[in-house]
C-alpha cells in the first residue's frame, strides 16, 4: 500500500510567518486530533496523515526557534 502526502503550503507566492507560539498550539492542536483520531478507531491512512503534519509542525517550529533566536 502506497500512501500519497500532500504537503500544506501556500498557493500564492506570499508566504505567512508564524511565531513559535502559533505553532507550538498548532502541535498540540494536531496532537489533541490524533487521540480523538485513535479513541475513534481511525485508520491508518488518516493517523498516516496526522503523524506527517505533526511531524512537519515541529519540524517548522525548530526552524522559527532558531531563526528566533539565532540574530
């Protein structure tokens, strides 16, 4: 079985900047979704999906730690 990401990025050639707070609620957000997604017996294709958007917003939350704090 082959599963298929589709990766959230902005049509536009605008791009919008969190702050590491947003994406800190944003983690928990996901990670709330995912328990309601297990208790609700979901299937593997959507907790695919919720772990590779948990895993992007951590990823993008250590890349505004850094540039944060990196000046």
């Amino acid at each position: 079985m082959t599963l298929k990401l589709s990766r959230r990025r902005p049509i536009s050639g605008v791009v919008t900047i969190e702050t590491p707070e947003d994406l800190l609620e944003r983690v928990a957000a996901l990670v709330n979704e995912r328990q309601v997604l297990r208790a609700a017996g979901a299937g593997r294709a959507e907790l695919e999906r919720n772990r590779a958007e948990i895993a992007r917003a951590q990823w993008d939350l250590s890349r505004a730690l850094i540039t944060r704090h990196h000046r």
